[in-house]
C-alpha cells in the first residue's frame, strides 16, 4: 500500500470513529426527538411571509361611502350633504369616474368640499376632471386645506380661477342658507390656517372671528372646516355640526382596537382621525378623506371615504 493510500485509509477511519462523514456535516441538524430542525434564517423568511399574507388584504381598499344622521327640531325638512375632503388630485378611475359615480349613486343635495382637493405637488388634472364632473350638477361649496396654501402664491391663484370656471363655491369667513324644503339651514365656511401663507389678510382668526357673531341659536348652524383638531374652539363658538378632513383617517387602523395611526397636527393615535364625535351639544364628522397615492405610507385598514350626512327634523 501506498503512503498516499494509507493516509486516505487513516482519515476515514478518522471520520467513522467521530461521526463526522461529510454527508452528516451537510445534514440539518437534529434535535432530540430526531427531528429535521429549521435554521433562524428559515424562521424569519416564513414569518415575514406568513405577516404579508396576513396583512395583505388590508392595503386593497375600495372607496366607500359611509352614511350619518343628524337630527334637530329646528331642520325643517331635510338635506342630503356629500362631504369630499383630501382628493389630493389622486385618481378615482378615468376622467374620475368611479368618485363621480358613488356621489350620483347618493343623490345629495349639495357637495361640500373641506379642504386638500387641490395638491401642493400632483398635477391639478384631476381635481380639474372632478370639478368638472361635478359643476352644474349640485350647489357646490369649498374650503381650502393646508395644501392649497403650501402650493405657494402663483399655483394658489391658479387653483382657485379652476374653482371659478366650474362656478364652485368658496367660503372664506362667509355664510349661505342651503334649503331643506321647508326651511333653512346655515353653511357657514372657513379657510385653512396656512392660508396666511399666500392670502395674509384673509387669516383664520380673522375669519373664525366674523362668522362666530353670525351663529344664531335659533338657527342651525353647520361650519365646513379643514382641520378637526380644534374641536374645543368650533363647541365654544356654538356651531351645532362641524364637517372637517385633514386627519386622513389615521392613516393605518386596527379596527376596534386602533382608529388611527397617525395624524397631522395631532400626532401618533389622533383622538379625531375620523367619525362622529359630540362634544358640549355640538355634534363633529371627521372624514377619512380620499388621498391614496399622494401619501407617504400607504393606508391600511383605511379606507378612503365619500361621507354622507343627512339632516332631518327629530321628528322625520
């Protein structure tokens, strides 16, 4: 035998007295039962596939319409109220049909629009093609959002002259009477806070301050507003219905466990991120808004929202 032969012959016997064959090094390891272990890297592979699949339906949201009634003896007759917050120019099918669709589904009688229809960065495009769905159709009335203001002076000017070509409505400190078919209720409306930074003279405190002296308790009084989080203020002024936006919902939701994630100008679990809230006689609907591809982070369990409000005598 050779000396090459002998030390083949040494190295097996090696291996077989340590068990440590090259097919039992590339073998998964065993735990005690005998059974094949998986490696960490495995672990965590199937979880994260096994957290995606979880999660996935909750990123796939259609555009709901969510309904809410509020009742007063002083409305006589009743009002169908489309509330549209938070389009942020984002796109609802062609020509924005699927929106204008849900919203003649609905039959309103007026549209209210709170505010971040226009985006300070998507094109105007289909804001436009929204508006134009919508102009003639129904009395249409518009606050700006923040978003507006920050698209800075020259295209704050521009969207609001698309305001004008489609006769839309633009409340900054005023009022107007909608019908109910036997009576009256006031709109009243109000700017974005921001706007002081294309429109100094037009201020929110400014604005705020006018249409508290035009509250009547005789009358019921409905402000159109942006931002949700100054809800105190809207009960001591004496409106009984506040309609706002802004929020988007929280962004992310666990449905009976978190109503939102997080919101702009309240931070992380917004305590108005979006539905009914009453306070001191004042009754305040949040929208979750329509923003889908204008945002940072995608919504979950969130989805984007056409809100109706229908107001009625306590006796109808």
């Amino acid at each position: 035998m050779s000396d090459q032969e002998m030390l083949d012959s040494k190295d097996g016997l090696g291996e077989k007295r340590n068990g440590n064959s090259s097919s039992e090094k590339n073998s998964p390891k065993k735990d005690k039962s005998g059974k094949k272990r998986i490696g960490i890297k495995k672990k965590i592979g199937i979880a994260i596939l096994v957290l995606f699949l979880v999660t996935l339906p909750g990123y796939f949201l259609g555009l709901t319409v969510r309904t809410y009634e509020v009742r007063d003896e002083r409305i006589l007759g009743s009002l169908r109220i489309a509330l549209v917050t938070d389009l942020h120019s984002c796109k609802y099918g062609e020509g924005q049909k699927e929106l204008l669709t849900k919203i003649e589904e609905q039959k309103p009688d007026v549209i209210l629009l709170g505010g971040d229809i226009f985006d300070d960065k998507l094109s105007d495009v289909r804001t436009e093609e929204f508006l134009a769905g919508i102009s003639g159709k129904y009395p249409c009335y518009y606050v700006t959002g923040n978003h507006e203001a920050w698209a800075g002076g020259n295209a704050y000017r521009m969207k609001m002259e698309i305001l004008k070509k489609y006769d839309i409505t633009k409340l900054s400190g005023d009022s107007v009477l909608l019908e109910t078919g036997s009576g009256t209720v006031r709109l009243c409306g109000v700017d974005d806070p921001d706007i002081i930074l294309v429109q100094a003279a037009n201020s929110f405190e400014t604005e705020f301050a006018g249409l508290r002296e035009s509250i009547s308790e005789e009358e019921f009084t409905i402000l159109l507003t942006h931002r949700p989080e100054m809800i105190e203020r809207y009960a001591k002024a004496g409106f009984d219905l506040v309609l706002a936006g802004h929020a988007h919902g929280g962004q992310v939701r666990i449905p009976g466990i978190m109503n939102g994630f997080y919101a702009p100008n309240q931070g992380l679990f917004p305590k108005y991120a979006g539905g009914r809230y009453d306070l001191d006689g004042m009754t305040m609907i949040v929208s979750r808004g329509l923003a889908r591809e204008s945002t940072f982070f995608p919504r979950f369990c969130n989805a984007p929202e056409l809100v109706i409000i229908d107001l009625s005598g306590k006796g109808n």
